[in-house]
C-alpha cells in the first residue's frame, strides 16, 4: 500500500514574518498535495466494478496527472476530456502533461462523457468524496496546534475549485482563509454552494484580479523571493496569489500556511515566463 499522510510542518521567516508550511507538497513523491488528499478515498476504494476513471480539465492541470497516477496504480485505464490542446505541448510534451502521457492517460478533445464501467471524476476533484482525505489534514492540523500550543492559529490556503478549504473548514476547528485563484470571490462561493449548504471558509478579498494562468512579472518576482528566502518551491499558479492576498491581509500570527503541491506544473510555467520575459 502507498504510504501517505501525514506531511511535516516547517517554520520559516519570509519578508521578516513568521510563517508556518504544512508540507503536502512532501506527502509522497508521485501523489502529492491537495490532489493527494482530494482522491484519498478513491485510492482506498476498491474501484475493481470500473473499468476507466473519466475526468476533465485543463490539459496542464494538477489533477490530471493525480488522476492519471490513481488510474495507474488502480490498474484502470484513465480518458481524459479537455477543450484544446496547444500545438506546440502536443508535438513536445511537458509539465504534468508530459507525466501523465507516460501512465497511459488517454487524451480526447470535446466535450466529457462516462459510460457503464467508467467512474467519472468532476473537474479537478471537486467531488464529496474529497472529504475524507481532507479530514485527516485537518486532523493533523490540530495534532500540530496541540503540540506546539497554538490555541487559535490562522489557517490560509489559495483555492481553486475550493474543495480543499471548505472541507478543511467542515472538519476543522480552527478559522480556514483563502483567497479566489480561478475566476472571483462570487464564483469561489457558488463552488462551495454546490457541495455543502453552509460552513464556509472565509475568503479574503484580493486587491487585484488576475486571469488564472496568465503571467504576471510581479507574481513570478513573488515567487523566486519565496524560494530565495525560504528554501521551499511554491506552486507558480495558485501560491503567488495566495502569498500576495496572504501578505496584504491582516492575519496575524501564527500562520499556518497549506502547500498543496503542484510543483510539477512549475516546468511549463517556468518556461512560458522565460519564453516571454527574458
Ligand atoms: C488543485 C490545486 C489548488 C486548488 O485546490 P481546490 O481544492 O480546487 O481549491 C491549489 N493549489 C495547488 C497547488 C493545486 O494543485
């Protein structure tokens, strides 16, 4: 059986703060992050009455390449839908996309669909199921206020379908903040509306609107200072908002701070701030 959960947390200063890491990026090297946590019940599910998992998405998503390592390790075939495939990721795969290709996933363009025998899997693994392996984090989120004393620590982490804060709040006793990566805070609020009635995470509100995904010098500027200052590699899409809106609020200490992983996408990313900015 795989060995996951539980990740470490690390204390490290940044922009003369105090912050705390709980490092899901460290949870287990092919399964790692929120995504980890996401499909932790799947992973523990005898899913032997399908045949395929069926998602959908980005083609750079986190989750695709989480999926496409379930579907492997589970002995499933994975068929993964997206809109569009950019010619040049076609003809040299990269990034998550690369990753997922080698576990066998199977690309198709169009709209998603799930047959007899296919476990379909919604958007980035914004499903109720996400939940039980997100009430083990939160578990180990109070171990770690109660080792270290902690009554009442601010608990942040950046969303993206928000299925890993809302979840995290319904099984936790502490305050969850979070902040909208993809799309607004009216939009981060109706995805929580679609899986639990009541019981949300607050949502800190950015100063500035960014398109998910597009690139910003002073997001990529963010970023290195993170890496530079802290000795961690953050996610280069959801972190540096989540580190912006984080800075700019008024939480105050102690800070935990969620990383959810993601590093993996970091190669395409990385390499489109290049292409464009050097
Ligand atoms: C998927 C992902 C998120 C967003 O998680 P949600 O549960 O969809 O809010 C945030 N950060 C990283 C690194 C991710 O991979």
């Amino acid at each position: 059986m795989l060995k996951l959960f539980s990740s470490q947390v690390d204390e490290v200063t940044f922009e003369g703060r105090r912050f705390f890491i709980k490092r899901d990026d460290l949870l287990h090297h092919d399964f790692s992050g929120n995504k980890a946590r996401k499909l932790y019940h799947f992973l523990k599910a005898d899913l032997s009455a399908y045949r395929a998992i069926v998602s959908h998405g980005s083609i750079q998503s986190n989750a695709m390449y989480s999926l496409s390592v379930l579907a492997k390790r589970k002995g499933l075939s994975f068929i993964y839908y997206a809109d569009h495939i950019p010619k040049l990721l076609r003809e040299n795969p990269k990034g998550n996309y690369r990753h997922a290709l080698k576990n066998g996933m199977q690309l198709r363009i169009g709209k998603p669909e799930a047959g007899a025998g296919e476990l379909f899997i919604s958007e980035g693994g914004a499903v109720k199921e996400a939940q039980k392996g997100i009430a083990l984090l939160a578990a180990e989120i109070e171990q770690w206020a109660d080792h270290t004393g902690f009554a009442n620590p601010n608990v942040f982490l950046p969303s993206g379908t928000g299925t890993t804060a809302l979840y995290l709040q319904k099984y936790s006793r502490f305050a969850i903040h979070t902040c909208s990566c993809v799309g607004d805070d009216d939009y981060l609020h109706k995805q929580f509306s679609q899986l639990e009635q009541s019981g949300y995470p607050h949502i800190i509100k950015k100063r500035k609107k960014y398109h998910f995904g597009k690139l910003y010098p002073e997001l990529y500027e963010l970023w290195q200072k993170l890496k530079v200052q802290t000795g961690i590699e953050f996610d280069l899409l959801y972190d540096p908002i989540g580190w912006q809106t984080l800075l700019q609020s008024s939480l105050n200490d102690p800070v935990l701070y969620i990383h959810q992983g993601g590093v993996l996408g970091n190669e395409t990313m990385l390499e489109r701030y290049r292409y464009k900015y050097s």
